[in-house]
C-alpha cells in the first residue's frame, strides 16, 4: 500500500505561480474571492502553480510564494494523514473519469498552519478547473477560513460530481479506518437524530431502506459505539451534529 499522500505529491511541484503572467493577470479578473478565503489554480500541463490569491490574508504567505507542496504540508499533524490520503483517493478516482471533469469537486474541514504557527481552521473545496480531451489539466482550490466552525475528532468530508454516489463510496471505503465521516451520513445520521426511522429517511430521501441502512450501520464500528443514542451522543460531542 502506498503511503498517504504519495499519488498526490508525485503529482505537484514546488514552483509557485508568475502572477505577472497573462494566464495569471486574465484570472484575477474572472475569479472572485471572497474574504477571508485563499485560492488557488494548479496546472498539470506546466506542472506548477498558475495562479494564487488571498493566502497573506488567510494564512501569511505572500500569493507569490505559495506553492502546493507547501500548501500540502502546513495541514497541521491530527488532521495530516486523513488529508493525504482523501486527496490521493479523490485526484485519483476523479482522474479515472473522461466526461463532464469540471463538476468533480470534493470537501474537506481541517486545519492548516499560519506562517506564524497559529493553526487556522478552513473549509476546504478542491475542484477540476480546466480539462482537455478527457483529461484534468487544471484544479482549482478554495481555503475559507471559517471561525465558527467546530472541530471534534471526527474528520468530515463530501464529494461532488456527475457520480457523486460511486465517488463517495469509494472514498468511504478506502477511508474507513479514520474517524471520518461523509457528507451522505451526516445527512441521514441528522434525520435519526430527529427520530425518524430508516423506512421514512428512505422514502424522504428516494433511495431504498438498503442504502440508508449502509450508511449508518458501518458507523457504529467505526466510531465504537453499540446504540443509535450512544452514536447520536458522539456525533453531537464531536460537533457533527449540532
């Protein structure tokens, strides 16, 4: 097995992005940022940063400095190893795809260090920018930096695309062993928490008792809990239910 992180580090460069180029000047007129959010695009196709924006602000690096391993590496150490490898298993089953590439997109709440040490809590979404011929050549990446939000020890995570179910599955199996949990559990794990029973979460969602069923059951093991009340206690204490 490869180690967490590999696929995507033999994919990047240290180079940071010209911001001075045209590719670099025509995208900070079309991209918009919003406060306190860091974003980048990094192309494949010249195996380097093209463009950076808002990374002083969010983080203390200056947009002409940061690159993606750097990016990369200052995920602070608890959140490190789950972040590695959800982003080798999504760049790798989004790269298996050829069609409709600029709709995969995936999530992830953690932490990355500021350039002064002080750890940042961000929602972070990474997406496909630019693809040709049935190829991602460019993925654009966008770190919000979000106060409110509550960190427990459980990872959380969703994933996005023309075949968001098989993405997320594939994702939940290759990230069992973690404490994580994803988008589509949450979702039915929030409606148990209000009481309703397989059957209706089911019918409310429009999918069969099956497969809600193989979204909540696999928790209890992985979170080593035995009741509904013990897993609806935990998702609570580690503020994935609110």
């Amino acid at each position: 097995m490869s180690n967490p992180g590999e696929f995507s580090r033999s994919m990047i460069t240290a180079l940071p992005a010209d911001l001075n180029s045209e590719q670099a000047v025509s995208l900070r007129r079309t991209i918009q940022r919003f406060p306190e959010e860091a974003i980048y695009v990094y192309s494949f196709k010249e195996n380097r940063m093209v463009y950076a924006d808002g990374w002083e602000e969010v983080l203390g690096y200056e947009d002409s400095e940061i690159n993606m391993l750097s990016i990369v590496d200052i995920t602070t150490p608890e959140y490190k190893p789950f972040s590695f490898e959800l982003n080798d298993k999504a760049l790798m089953f989004i790269m298996s795809r050829t069609e409709e590439l600029e709709k995969y997109s995936f999530t992830i709440e953690l932490k990355k260090l500021h350039k002064n040490g002080t750890p940042v809590p961000l929602i972070v979404r990474v997406g496909v920018f630019r693809s040709e011929n049935g190829r991602v050549t460019e993925i654009i990446g966008r770190n919000q930096v979000s106060q409110r939000l509550k960190l427990g020890k459980v990872m959380q995570y969703a994933a996005y695309g023309p075949e968001k179910a098989e993405f997320e599955e594939e994702l939940n199996k290759n990230l069992f062993h973690y404490y994580a949990i994803s988008q589509k559990e949450k979702e039915a794990l929030a409606m148990l928490a209000q009481g309703k029973s397989f059957k209706e979460i089911a019918h409310e969602l429009n999918v069969t008792q099956s497969a809600i069923e193989k979204r909540i059951i696999p928790l209890y093991k992985r979170f080593e809990v035995k009741s509904l009340t013990h897993l609806v206690t935990f998702a609570m204490e580690n503020h994935i239910l609110p």
